[in-house]
C-alpha cells in the first residue's frame, strides 16, 4: 500500500471515529433532554427546578458536538487536499 492510500485509509478511519462519536453524543443529548421532560412533568408546574449537573451536561455536549464537527471539518479538508 503506498503511503497516500494509507494515508486515506487512516483518514477515513479517523472520520468513521468522529461520526461515531457525533452519534453519541446527540444521542446523549437526546436522553439528557428526556431526563429534563420527566423532571419538569413530575413537577407539574411552571417553573420546575432543574439540577445545575444537568443544565452544565447540556453544554458540555453542545460544546463536545461543535469540537466533533470542527475536527470532522478538517480532516474532510485536509483529505481533499490530499
């Protein structure tokens, strides 16, 4: 194998990892967001009392989803250059 096609190879691998953990992590965001329906329906009221964890998991995935499709990005972009 020449090392561009191996090159590629990794690459690809490497962009099979981030759309995995992309997968994931929406899925975790998912079941975070569940997590915060059946807290604020348990309640039953207007303005229903959420643990400070869950609102900084909430972030702390929306940042870990920004980062994946930064790094998703430039591998695309330096595959291409390739």
């Amino acid at each position: 194998m020449s090392g561009l096609a191996e090159i590629h190879q990794l690459l690809t691998a490497v962009q099979a990892g981030l759309t995995d953990g992309r997968a994931h992590a929406e899925r975790a965001k998912n079941l975070l967001g569940d997590a915060r329906q059946a807290l604020v329906d348990a309640q039953a009221k207007a303005d229903p009392w959420l643990p400070q964890q869950l609102v900084m998991a909430d972030e702390g995935i929306d940042h870990l989803l920004t980062r994946l499709a930064a790094a998703d990005d430039l591998v695309s972009g330096y595959q291409s250059r390739l």
